[in-house]
C-alpha cells in the first residue's frame, strides 16, 4: 500500500487539475460536452488507482484537506451573496425551488417503486433517493447511520456511501451532455452581436484573468477564515437541537451575514474578484481530491438491483433537467446552465454543480442569474428540504410496520 501524506496529497491534487485541463483541451468530446477538469482528470486517477487495485496496490491519500477546502467554497459562495441581488431574482429562486422539490419527490417515488418492485426493503429505495443522491455523502452517511440502529437495514451506511459516490460521478458526467443539448435549443446571449465586455462576476467563468492585490487578498483570507470559525462555532451550537444543520451551510449563513452586514453598515464592501479567485482555487483542489480518491470497488461491489435504480435515479435527472427544469425557467441560456446546475446538485453535491455551469460558461458565455440562484438553493434550501421531504416519506403507512 502506497500512502500519501498532506503534501503528497496536494501534489496530486494539483497534478490532477493539471491533467484535466489538458485531456479537455485535447480531447473534442470532452470540450462538446462539457465535462468539468476536476471531473475529466479525477476519474481518470481514479480509474488507474482501480487498476492498480487488481495488482494488489492500493494508494491512499491523506484528504484531510478536503473538509476544509469544501468549507472555504460555501463560505465564498456567502460573500457572493448580494442579498439585494438575491431580492431582484427572488421569483426566479422560488421557482427554482419548486423544481428542486419537485425532484426531491420524484427521486424518492422513484426509489422507493423500484426497491418495491425488485424486492428489496422499501428503506433501501428511500436510501437510494434523495437521501444520498440530493443529500450527498454526509447526508447519506448520517441517515446511514439512523437506518441501521432504528430500523435494522444492515449494511445501511455503506449503502449510502456507495450511492453517493455514484451520484457524485454522474452528477459530473451527466450535466455537460444534458447543457448541451439544451443550449442548441436557444440563442447564446451575445452570439450574434456585439456586447460591451463585461468582467464575469463570482465564479461564471473561472479563467478570466482577474487583478487582485496582496493587501486584498489577505483582507479577502481573513472573512474566509472568520466565516469558517464562526460557522463551525455556530455548527456547534445547533449540535442536537432542533435547528441542527450540516457545518457548510453554518459556514455559508456566516459568509453571507458578513458581506451584508459590513456592506448595510458602510465600513466594508466584498471584492468579489479575490472572493472568486480562492472560490475557484479551493473548488477545484476539493473535487481534484474527492474525485481522484473515489473508491470505484466500492461501485462494483453494489448488488446489481441497487445499481439498477442508481442508473434509472440518474436517467430520471436528466429528464427532469431537460424537460422540467430547462422548461419552468424559461428555456432560455440562463435555463440551460440551471439544468446542467441541477444535474450537479441533484444527483452530487454543489461543487459539482458550480463546476458542471462553469463548463458550460467558459465555452458558451457567463450566465449571472444562475450563479446568483444556484449555489444559494443548492448549498442552503436545498438539505433543509430534503429533511423534511424524508421524514414526510418515513410517516408513510408503508413504513409504519418496519
């Protein structure tokens, strides 16, 4: 066994960056598709890591740094957040929250028919909705842990850790194709005429150069580090209350009181460029790392009737985003990237879905509302939801006997 330690680690997480930005540069089919770099050159380690595996070598890695990087993101995504901004396209984020509902209840019916019908225990199916494909693996390994000592499904959490790695590889592979075949369908904005430039705002499109100084950058480091303190503190405090939310979204209400809060009381306003700049960087290490040490035995080793409903549960999600989601956003470039978006979110987790829109607004043109709409659904409304969705499903007479 190979293992990495914390720089090792870093090192290829970097070297994976670095080989996903060159596959998609050369490969045309990765480009017209828009699969993410993170995506395209962490599945590749990771299939050569299960190669190896056959070989009776296995690398592992330190992914100490994976926690943090995810919650330096969200807390980016709070200091994004104009919340006068957010007001403006409040009707746009209500519909879009109805969509991500909509889905939510599709996932588990869905779940739970199939596990029905394939005859498997109905918390199963629910396991393999919107628990782990919606909620992610902390989500999942948390109701992993509730399935196994209060309802006695063996095997519950590995279950969901399975499945959300699942999810988690085809919310990135699925919301390329699904964009693209939904942006022939309108017209790009700026595709036919000429537009003043405009420097893309938050994380639209991340290679855009962007000046920053060493003085603002630090300022930027600092409401980082104090929105991840505080959020943690805060995490803390909720710890087995009734208003108990994951640490990301603590991070994110953090990130979001200190813009807002500092910009209401004039003595200090957010430079969204450097905000983007560590945004990005810390985005991509966290999907370089959790991409590149996916564990795809883990994959293999699911029964095939579970992999039958995964399948079927990402087929869905590009129904839904083609046909559902494009449609009530108004089938427009904005609702492309939303769909690919909610291809991310619905079947992965957020940075998915900010790197799946980042592929299409790098090749195709930014698109401002659904950076604005997506990350503020997909990081908070969204786990608050599906709690409630899940025990909506759990007071069903059909689980009453279990």
């Amino acid at each position: 066994m190979i293992q990495l330690d914390f720089y090792g680690t870093l090192v290829a997480a970097s070297l994976v960056l670095l080989l996903g930005r060159g596959l998609v540069a050369r490969a045309g089919f990765l480009r017209s598709y828009n699969i993410p770099e993170p995506v395209a050159g962490g599945l590749v380690v990771a299939v050569l890591l299960l190669i190896l595996r056959t070989f009776d070598i296995e690398v592992r890695f330190d992914t100490s740094l994976q926690t943090p990087l995810m919650l330096a993101f969200f807390a980016t995504i709070g200091l994004s957040a104009d919340l006068a901004s957010l007001r403006k396209g409040g009707r746009v984020v209500g519909i879009f929250l109805l969509a991500v509902i909509g889905l939510l209840v599709v996932q588990n019916a869905m779940g739970i028919g199939l596990a029905t019908l394939l005859g498997l225990d109905p918390l199963m199916g629910l396991l393999t909705g919107s628990i782990t494909l919606a909620g992610g693996h902390g989500t999942g390994a948390a109701w992993g842990t509730v399935f196994s000592e209060k309802y006695g499904l063996a095997s519950a959490s590995e279950l969901a850790l399975a499945s959300a790695t699942f999810g988690l590889v085809l919310g990135g592979l699925i919301g390329g194709p699904v964009a693209r075949l939904l942006v022939k369908r309108v017209q790009v904005p700026g595709g036919n005429q000429e537009q003043a430039p405009r420097l893309p705002k938050g994380f639209e499109q991340p290679n855009k150069e962007r000046s920053i100084t060493p003085f603002s950058f630090v300022e930027t480091l600092a409401l980082i580090a104090i929105s991840l303190l505080a959020g943690n503190l805060l995490n803390g405090l909720l710890q087995g209350s009734a208003f108990e939310l994951p640490a990301f979204v603590c991070v994110l209400f953090v990130g979001v009181l200190l813009r807002n809060g500092l910009a209401a009381l004039g003595l200090y306003q957010v430079f969204e460029r450097e905000v983007s700049v560590l945004g990005n960087v810390s985005l991509s290490l966290f999907l370089a790392i959790a991409l590149m040490s996916l564990k795809l035995w883990d994959l293999a080793a699911l029964a095939l009737p579970i992999f039958i409903i995964l399948a079927m549960q990402a087929l869905v999600m590009a129904l839904f985003a083609i046909f559902v989601t494009f449609r009530v956003m108004g089938s427009n470039y904005d609702a492309a990237v939303l769909a690919a978006g909610h291809c991310g979110f619905g079947l992965g987790a957020t940075p998915t879905a900010i790197a799946n829109m980042q592929a299409v607004t790098q090749r195709y043109g930014p698109s401002q509302i659904a950076f604005l709409v997506v990350p503020m659904v997909g990081a908070f409304f969204i786990d608050i939801i599906n709690v409630i969705v899940i025990k909506l499903y759990l007071a069903l007479p059909l689980f009453a006997a279990v």
